[in-house]
C-alpha cells in the first residue's frame, strides 16, 4: 500500500461509478499522489478494479474496529480521505482526526427517513462531523438536515449531483446496436433495471400484461446482486416464461420472452439497447436507485414510488415530464404499452429526462474545487 495516498471510499458498485470522474480527475490534478480506493462489496471491488486497473491501489476498507483503522492509517497513511456519499464510521472518523488527516464527505445526501435514524444517535454523530474538514451535499433539503444533526453550516457546501456527470463510455452507442440486434430489432425492449427480491414478480406480471398488446416484446431483467442470477433465473422458469442468459451467450429465438442480464457491469449496455427503462430498487423498501443513468442515455423512465434514496432527483425528473411514477404491476404496464404504442411520446419523455441530465451537470467540476482547496490547504502538497 502507498504511503501518502489520496484515499477515496466509495462503498459499493453506485458509489464507485459516481466516484469515477472524482477519481480520474484527481489522477490528472495529482499524478504524482497514488491514488487508494477502497470498497466494502464485492462488486465495488471488482467495478474499480475494471475501472482503472493498476493505476489506482484497490482495496477492501479496514472494519470500523479502532486497532484495525490505527494500523491501515499507519501504513496508508493517506493525505486526506474522500468518502463518497453518506458513510459516516465513528472510528474511521476519530482515527483520521488523531492522525490529523483531512475527511471530505462528497455526494452526500441526507433523506428524511436517514435523518430521523440519526437523531436517535445525534451525540455519536455531532462527534463524527468534528472530523469532517467539508461535506459537499447534493441539495439544500440535504444540507439543512445535515446542519440540524450539528454540522456546522461553514463547513457544507452546496455542490449537485456527482451522478449526473456520469462518463459515458464513447463506444457506447455501437456496443448498443450490437447488443439490439440480438435481441431483435423489430421486438418492444424493456429492462427492469437493479431488481431485487420481491420485484421480479411484479416485473414478469407486468410483462405478462405488456404481452397481450405486443406479444413480441422482450423483458430484459438486470439483477441488483449477482449472488441472485440463479434464484431470478428459477422465478422467471417458474413463471412460465421462455428466456435466455446473458452468461450462456446464445442467439435469442423468438419464443424468448425474457433476457436475464446474469452479467457484471453491463447495465448502461442493457439500458443502450432498450425502449424503455424501468429502474427497480422502487417497488419495495429499498429507495429506489439512480434513474439519471438511462436519462443521460434519452430513455423514458419509470420507477416505483419508493424513491426516498434519490428524493430531489426524482421530483426534478418528474417535474421535467422525464420520468413516471406506479405502484404496481398493472400501472407499471400500462405505462410501458401506451409508450410503446406512441414511440414519438417515449422519444419527447426520454428528451425531458435528458434536459434534467444536461441542466445539472457540473458538480464535478465544484466537488474537485472543494476536494483540492481542502488537500492543498491542510495536507500542504506542493
């Protein structure tokens, strides 16, 4: 491990691609600092790793144990950390303020339902933001819950979304048309994006009622969680469903109803070759996952009303006429047949959810300003 390292967090797989652009800049701002990143999941780890290879040091984050954080310190002993998002460790935090090592907290967001989770433990937490050097929130909601729980005003900033400078891959568009042939060019395509348990059957209902108008159309679902490719494979056999698997690289026939996405790190590539995208994580108690993904890529989005993970977001796409909003099978459905029976329609929502994308763009550009004025000025790097 590097010693005197840029160390970024990002927890897991969202995380790190948001962190992405935050990571590649700080490598052109600083290429003479390694650069540390560390996951908590699996598949952050392996996001990261097919990310930026060798050029940044990847690693699993140390347990929020107080001998185990000494020692990573020690032998990292990073510069400054950037966390991403709202991962707050009493021990992580304590440690870095011992050491004196400056702790950014970017992307943060803070939902009314987490805000009330911290209140329960709201000393715990004002002594974390003791160590926190600047927290970067997405909006103004975020930031006055912040300052309720004690952290101080002088010390937030205002930033955006990092979300919505998501890097687009430049072969993006090709791999998509590649990818839309196999699944049929004159076939409806549809992708319910990061399920989990518990929506999968109310995606394959809803498809099974998308099918009494457009019997060709095709259902690609996309797993949240890779351990559960299998266990998504039996619901969609037991549903009586002809499908295929993306791990078994086969020729779609058209009988196949379903195309599991069984695959790690391909969900811009199923959203590149869809008509419609339905970002899951929404029907059950999750709080919904990142709809601007599809958005930046002009696909009319429907979700479920569980969205408190992604609150200001939502309501901006929804106010923008880019995005719908169902609670269940039925309407989500009927959702998708009246766009696929209006192609023009799902093209002027896709656009709308576009202009949302486009119009918050730039909190790269102020979160690296913020990152680089706190490293510069309390770690002093030449």
């Amino acid at each position: 491990m590097a010693n005197g390292c840029i160390w970024v967090h990002a927890v897991s797989l969202g995380e790190t691609i948001a962190a992405t652009p935050l990571i590649r800049a700080l490598q052109q701002r600083y290429p003479h600092i390694p650069l540390l990143v560390t996951n908590m999941t699996a598949t952050g780890l392996k996001r990261t790793q097919a990310a930026f290879g060798d050029s940044v040091i990847s690693s699993a984050v140390p347990y929020d144990l107080p001998g185990v954080v000494r020692r990573f310190l020690q032998r990292a002993n990073p510069k400054m950390l950037v966390v991403m998002e709202t991962e707050l460790w009493p021990n992580l935090f304590a440690g870095c303020r011992q050491y004196r090592i400056p702790v950014v907290v970017t992307n943060a967001r803070l939902s009314e339902r987490s805000a009330k989770g911290y209140q329960r433990i709201a000393p715990l937490v004002r002594e974390m933001f003791q160590s926190v050097s600047r927290l970067l929130v997405h909006a103004v909601p975020d930031a006055a819950r912040f300052q309720a729980l004690g952290m101080p005003a002088s010390a937030m900033q205002v930033t955006g979304s990092l979300k919505y400078d998501l890097e687009l891959p430049t072969d993006l568009p090709a791999k998509g048309d590649v990818l839309r042939n196999l699944l049929g060019r004159d076939r409806p395509v549809w992708v319910a994006a990061s399920t989990h348990a518990g929506e999968e059957e109310i995606m394959l209902a809803a498809h099974r009622i998308i099918q009494k108008q457009f019997p060709n159309a095709l259902l690609i679902c996309v797993p949240r969680h890779p351990e559960r490719f299998n266990d998504v494979a039996d619901k969609i056999a037991e549903a009586d469903f002809a499908f295929a698997r993306r791990s078994e690289k086969k020729s779609l026939t058209p009988a196949d109803a379903v195309y599991l996405a069984d695959s790690f790190g391909e969900m811009m590539l199923m959203y590149a070759a869809c008509d419609v995208a339905c970002v899951a994580g929404s029907f059950v108690s999750v709080g919904g996952h990142n709809m601007i993904e599809p958005a930046a890529l002009k696909k009319p989005v429907v979700t479920g009303p569980q969205l408190f993970n992604f609150a200001e977001i939502s309501e901006a796409m929804q106010a923008a006429g880019g995005m719908v909003t169902v609670t269940d099978a039925a309407g989500l459905a009927d959702v998708i047949v009246k766009w696929f029976s209006d192609p023009a329609r799902a093209r002027d929502v896709g656009e709308q959810g576009f202009s949302v994308v486009a119009q918050n763009r730039g909190a790269l550009a102020r979160q690296l300003a913020a990152v680089c004025e706190v490293l510069d000025k309390e770690s002093l790097v030449p």
